[in-house]
C-alpha cells in the first residue's frame, strides 16, 4: 500500500517520483492554515464593515465548519473513484473559486454572499484536508508515516502565523469608528466607509486564489507513485466499508479523540485572549494577542520537535504523555487563574502540536486503500468538534467564570490519554 523507495517504477527512479509529489502535498498544509487563521481577521473586518452583532460575525467560523463538516465525506467517495490527485486538484480549484467570490461579495456589498465564499474555501480545503493527510502517510514507507504527517503538519501553524500577518497588513486599515462616530457621520460618508472596509478584502484573496489556482496546476502536472494496494479487489460498496470502518473500535475510537482534539485546540485558542483579560484587567487586546501568536508560535516548534521524537519514540508513547502534561497545565490553568495560569495555557499548545497527525496516522493503521480513503474523510469530519466543544466552554464561562471553562479542554486531554493507551496495547 504505501510507497516504498525501494520499490521500482517505469522511470527508474522512485525518490526522485515521490520527493516532488511530497513536497507539492506538503505545501497545501502551509495553504489551509492560513486561509483558516484569515478568518480571525474577517470576523473583526466585517464587524466594521457590516455593523454586526458578535453573534453575526461569528457565523464566519460557522459557514466554514459547515463547508468542511459536509464536504468531508463527498471528498471520500470522489477520492474512492479517482484517486488523490484528482481530489487534490478538486479542492484547489474549489479553493480559488470560493476565494474569487470575494470581489463580487465586496462590490455589491452583500455579507451573505462573502458567507457563501468562506463555505466554498471550506468545501476545498475538506477535499484538500481529505486527501492529502491520507496521501503523506502512503508516499513513503509505512514506518515513518507518524513522522511524515508530523512534518506536514507543522507548516499548517507556519501557515496561520502568514495568514494573520497577512491580514494585518493588507485588510486591516487601522481606522476603527464607535457607534456614536457612526451616527454622527453623513449618509454618504458611512457608506462610503462601510464599502472600503468591505473592499480591502479584495486583493489580498484574489492574490490568494492566483497563488491557489497556479498551484492546482502544478500538481495536476505532476506524476503521483500508485498508492492502491497491488493483486487486492476494491468492489465492496461505500455503505459497506463504512458498517466495516463502524466496527473497527480502534478507529471510531480515534474519530472521537480526533473530536476532542480539534474542539480542545480550538477552545484554548479561542478564549486565551479572554483568560488573560480576565486574569489580568486592562490587558490591552494587542498585548494579549501577542499570547496567541506565541502559541502558534510554540505549536509550530512543537511539531517540528515531535517529529524528531517520533524517531526514537512510538507514537501511542508521545501521545499518551503529551495528552497527560497538556492534562496538568489545564488543572494549573484552572486553580491558578493568573500569570501562572495563562503561562501554562500558552504551554498546552507545545503539546497539543503531534496530536491531530498521530492520531489520524493510528486511527487509518491497518485499513486498505479504499478503507483508507473513507477513515480519512470521517476523521476530517471530526473538526466539526472545533464547533462544539468552545461553544461548551462559552456556557460553563458564562456560568461559572473562563478559568472553569478550561476543563472542557482538561476532559479532552483525558480521552486522547484514554486512546493513546488502548491504541498502545493493541499494538504490543
């Protein structure tokens, strides 16, 4: 099943076939987290742009869960018929699409139609996130799949780090108007405002969707290694691959730490800024956001130095002890709601870097190619937690104050220890 480069290949050269593949998969890693670390900064513009409620504004992050959540399993089907490649490219071109809507959104000025944009990325990056997981654990021996997809994985918060630089410097225009501005400015002056905030979206994801569309190319140009099992018949139906995929307790276990992961990431992300206002009043917004650029900054590093780990040390092992310390800094978090707390909230990220690839490589161990296929698009499905899980907090927040609401997270963190241990002893 996975590509060997010991194997032979019509061109004499399998390295050389499967370093080029790799590298051009690896990079759509870089491509998705920044257009989902963008959304952070759409939320702030449109609530200038548009006069929105939080709530309004939110819907952002809500029509992009849904594009992934719904796309995540067509990705599957279209992968099981075609290949890799083809839903790559498939969700590139969806990619583009849906960042090209961007300029008619902003010309008539409609926040429904920007809303319809962001679920049309969302359905790409669900075909892109889909495949190319899948696709970096079989170009290479099947004993470095951990490391590869540990790799990749840690350009994806290189890639949000550009995304809000990128944000920042081009949508963000630095002029910011209080209601009472608002009301006292002429018609024509508001709306005129209004149209430029909504316009500075324009070019920097028009630049995006070039960027998306030549690279579509480039991989659409370029010859995959065959990664579907040799002298093994794919007949079965896709409904009888799921009931086999529903049976297997190892993977629907991993689809739900896969669940918790994304909802814990999310979560502790989401509110740090709020912790650290609430731990420290008068924290100025940007102070604090600096907590939230050292963790992604922490979690990048985190990726590249599990991937090392991962050469010395099992994957169910780094994972069993990162979810338990990740564990211990939500309990510091929570008893100790302070600097001491927040330094170890911005601590979590280091650890919760090796998770969404090691468990997505444990979840699909053992699965054919059409199997494979199929897990992966439900293990992406389980990023519908990034929804779920920091609207649990928000209520426990509300109920009981946002140091209380980090035990959302701590009960994550304690059913990926949970996996890692059973996954660790079905593999002695």
């Amino acid at each position: 099943m996975h590509y060997s480069e010991n194997a032979t290949t019509p061109t004499g050269n399998p390295v050389r076939t499967a370093i080029v593949p790799l590298v051009l998969i690896v990079s759509l890693f870089f491509f998705w987290g920044a257009a989902a670390s963008l959304n952070d900064i759409l939320i702030k513009q449109f609530k200038k742009a548009f006069e929105l409620s939080d709530l309004q504004a939110g819907l952002v992050q809500s029509a992009f869960y849904l594009g992934y959540f719904l796309f995540a399993m067509p990705a599957a089907m279209f992968m099981r018929r075609y290949s890799y490649k083809a839903a790559v490219v498939l969700g590139l071109l969806l990619f583009a699409a849906g960042t090209f809507l961007f300029y008619p959104a902003a010309e008539i000025h409609a926040y429904g139609v920007f809303l319809l944009a962001l679920f049309v990325i969302a359905s790409g990056l669900a075909f892109l996130e889909t495949s190319a997981n899948s696709l970096v654990t079989v170009l290479g021996p099947a004993e470095g799949a951990a490391r590869r997809l540990n790799l990749a994985q840690a350009f994806n918060p290189l890639g949000a780090m550009i995304g809000v630089m990128i944000g920042s410097h081009f949508i963000f225009s630095g002029i910011e108007y209080g209601a009472q501005d608002l009301a006292a400015m002429a018609p024509a002056a508001r709306e005129a405002y209004f149209a430029a905030e909504s316009a500075a979206v324009q070019m920097p994801y028009l630049a995006i969707g070039v960027v998306v569309l030549l690279w579509a190319v480039l991989v659409a140009g370029t010859k995959f290694p065959a990664t579907r099992d040799k002298g093994v018949e794919h007949k079965a139906s896709s409904g009888a691959q799921l009931k086999e995929l529903l049976r297997n307790r190892n993977f629907v276990f991993a689809v739900v730490a896969q669940l918790f992961y994304v909802g814990a990431q999310v979560g502790v992300w989401s509110y740090l800024i709020r912790y650290f206002q609430d731990a420290v009043p008068g924290t100025p917004e940007r102070v604090a956001a600096s907590f939230l650029t050292a963790s992604l900054a922490l979690f990048m590093c985190g990726r590249f130095v599990g991937s090392l780990l991962l050469r010395k040390v099992s994957p169910t092992r780094l994972l069993g002890a990162f979810a338990l310390v990740d564990l211990l800094l939500c309990i510091i978090a929570i008893a100790l709601p302070g600097m001491i707390g927040l330094y170890a909230l911005v601590g979590v990220s280091i650890f919760m870097s090796v998770m969404f690839p090691t468990i997505f490589v444990l979840g699909l161990s053992g699965l054919d190619d059409d199997h494979r296929k199929l897990g992966s698009s439900m293990l992406v499905m389980a990023i519908v937690g990034g929804a779920l899980l920091p609207a649990l907090m928000g209520a426990v927040s509300d109920v009981a104050g946002i140091h209380w609401a980090i035990a959302v997270p701590a009960l994550s963190f304690i059913v990926i220890l949970a996996y890692a241990l059973r996954t660790a002893r079905l593999m002695r």
